[in-house]
C-alpha cells in the first residue's frame, strides 16, 4: 500500500536579476532567495548582469542567457526567477530560449500571499492582485490563444481566446472588487464603532519577518502562525491587552512589508494597512538583528507617508534583541525601547512607552465621592473603571480609570 503525500518536493530555481543601479541587487537577490524559499524553491544558483537598461524583449541580454541555459542543464533546474517584472511577450521569449519554466518576482509574491491567505478578505485580495497583474500580461503570448471555428458558418477566427480571457478577468475584477468594498463598509463601520465607545487601537507594522505576530502572541496569547519566513501572517488579527493605567488597548497585527513592494499589492492591501492610519499609536517594529535594519525601516517609513500616517504616535519597537550584536549603538526614550518578543524581555518598559504616547482618554486616580454625589459616582462606572470601593465615614472612596471628559469635576473629589 502506497502512501499518498501531498507535500510538494521543492523545485530546483535558479534567480536572475540585471543591475541597472537602480537599487542594490546584491541585497535585492538575496531577499529574492528567502521569497523563494518560502514558496518551497531550492535555490540552486543565481546570475547577476549589468546593464544600462533592460532588454525589451528579453529582459537580459542574449550572450548571458545562453551561459544561463547552460547553468540550467548542468544544475538540472526547471524554474527561474527574475528578480524584476517581466512582461507577457519577454516570459514567452526567455522561456523559448531557456526551455525551463519562467516567472518573476511579482508572480513569487502573489504564489505566496495565495498560500498563506486565510481569511475571505485576503483571499479576495491576493486574488484582486493576482488578475490585475494577468490582465496586461494576457498580450504577447502568441496565436496559439486564437480560438478558429470549426464548421460551416463558424469558419475564420471570430473571437479570440485572448479577447474572451480579457473579458472574463476584467468581469472577475469587478466582482472581487464589489466584493471588498462591501468588507472595507464593515472594517469602517467597527472602526467607527470602536472609536465611538472608546477603544484605543494600536497598529503593530513593519518590515516582513521581524517579529510582529510573536509579539502579538507574547502580550496577548493570541496564537497567530509565527514562523521565520516571509509573509508567515497575512490576515488581519487584533486583540486587547490592559496597560498598568488600566486602559485597554486593540493590539492590531498587519501584514508584513517588503521592499519594491508590486504595486497592485499595495493597492490590493491599502485597507488591511490602513488599520494604521486610524490607529491611536503605531508599534514600529524593527528587527536589530538584520545587517538590512536602516533599508527596511526606510520602506517602512515611506509606505506609512503613503497612507497618512503622520501625526500618529510612534514607538520604534526594536526586537531580537537577544540575538542582535550592536544593542549599545541603539539609545532608549520614550519612543524608542529595545526587547526580545521570543524572549519576552523589555515589556514592562514598551507598555509603559505605549500608555505615554497614547493620547490621554482616561487618568487613573484615587477619589472620596461624598454620599450626596452618587450620580457622579454612577457616571464614573458608566463611562469608566473602578478597581476599588470601599465606604468610609464621609463617603465612597474609589480607585477608579476616570474618562477624560469627568476629570475636571473629578479634581474636587482626589484624595
């Protein structure tokens, strides 16, 4: 009897990238080979070439793609990566002469975001992403598409293959989008619900393979997939914790960023990333154990400008600490804190940075409500929380979280 095994061996890759200056390949090509990785490719070599510009219809130039023929006979490999977007015509040419499956970088990223979806809303948008990206791409890849009638008053070409696809993807599209915008209505609506009664929301972002959903799980026991590979979490996940003030706060987990991030991602993924446009703080996670920490908090910095993230509060959350050699080059304040999420180390000082950052909703103090104030002592347990009561000879005296707008009545009553 046979065992069925559905694991997928992994697929000898070979990546390729041309060097136009326009970024550093070196550490572009080595981020390609984690991609890869973690869509279950055996990276079994890679070329770099320089050129002023791309080749239009083969990407690189001929004379290196022949020496990466050979590369691939002798390697035995069946797939190459390029480490750019490819158009539908340069894929058909470079499989031609590579004879071995081609595809690029943004159709990596899309085959991983497309395994790790869980959720109907990222499901719907990795696959919004995915036929925005094969619309255009749909030209270019020959007449073999042309669908010829076969009888009599169905001869010649009539409709193409290509025009029927075009139709069909561009009908889906609008489905997927009518789709989303009816979850964007209710991501709103519990937005504004949570706004309305009060939540503090804080958006846990950054780089992919920092570190966000352990320190999710560390702080709240949330147990979201936590593994060290790219893009381990896609879907949304938010929990609340309770500050030393007493205050709770929405913890908000959002997927990971990557540099050149495709655009259609962007796009695709603009309303799971603006929960940190309306969040009251950000958690800006950093991984100091990364020799790329400055590059990746660049792409960080510059994707939250894009959605309107200035004026919210941050803290620079940076993480792997443990396994990070240059800890004493990092200086503390109140918007900067060093810990380790695998560890758990460092967490009293983040709570404490969280609770003076945010803005202030509610104060934490000790009051005697005189006997004949009762209907204050009943709004303070409406609108806030009491940790303690207990009745003394001139009235109740409470430790209570005061919401902001009882504080300036609740001076006259501060033990």
């Amino acid at each position: 009897m046979y065992e069925n095994k559905t694991e997928e061996l992994p697929v000898k890759t070979v990546l390729a990238c041309v060097d136009t200056g326009e970024f550093d390949a070196e550490a572009s090509i080595d981020e390609l080979a984690e991609l890869a990785a973690t869509a279950n490719a055996d990276v079994v070599g890679s070329v770099i070439q320089k050129r002023p510009t791309f080749d239009p219809a083969t990407c690189m130039g001929a004379g290196r793609l022949g020496e990466l023929k050979e590369q691939l006979d002798a390697l035995n490999a069946e797939l190459v990566i390029f480490d750019h977007e490819l158009t539908g015509v340069q894929v058909r040419n470079i499989e031609d002469i590579l004879d071995v499956r081609v595809i690029d970088r943004t159709t990596l990223i899309l085959d991983i975001f497309a395994q790790r979806a869980r959720t109907k809303e990222g499901k719907l948008q990795v696959e919004l992403a995915q036929q925005k990206y094969r619309l255009p791409r749909l030209t270019g890849m020959g007449t073999a598409l042309s669908r010829l009638g076969g009888g009599i008053g169905t001869r010649g070409p009539g409709e193409t293959k290509l025009e029927t696809d075009k139709r069909h993807i561009r009908k889906r599209i609008s489905y997927l989008e009518a789709e989303l915008e009816e979850l964007k209505k209710h991501r709103n609506f519990s937005r504004s619900r949570r706004k309305k009664d009060g939540v503090l929301c804080a958006a846990i972002v950054g780089y992919t393979n920092v570190g966000k959903s352990t320190l999710l799980n560390a702080l709240t026991d949330a147990g979201v997939l936590a593994e060290n590979k790219l893009f381990a979490t896609l879907d949304i996940t938010s929990r609340s914790i309770e500050l030393p003030d007493g205050r709770s706060v929405m913890l908000i987990d959002t997927v990971g960023l990557i540099r050149r991030l495709p655009h259609n991602l962007v796009e695709a993924f603009k309303s799971t990333l603006e929960e940190a446009a309306a969040a009251d703080i950000i958690l800006n996670v950093q991984d100091l154990s990364s020799p790329e920490i400055k590059e990746q908090a660049e792409v960080t910095a510059s994707l939250l400008n894009e959605l309107g993230c200035e004026g919210i509060p941050q803290i620079y959350v940076m993480n792997k600490a443990d396994a990070a050699p240059f800890t004493d080059t990092v200086f503390e304040d109140d918007n900067t804190v060093m810990i380790s999420a695998k560890e758990r180390t460092g967490f009293d000082r983040l709570l404490e940075c969280i609770m003076k950052n945010l803005p202030e909703t509610a104060k934490r103090m000790k009051l005697l409500i005189p006997y004949d104030k009762g209907g204050f002592l009943g709004r303070i347990r409406q609108d806030g929380k009491i940790f303690s009561e207990e009745y003394a000879e001139n009235g109740t005296l409470i430790d209570a979280l005061v919401d902001v707008k009882l504080l300036k009545e609740a001076e006259e009553y501060k033990v």
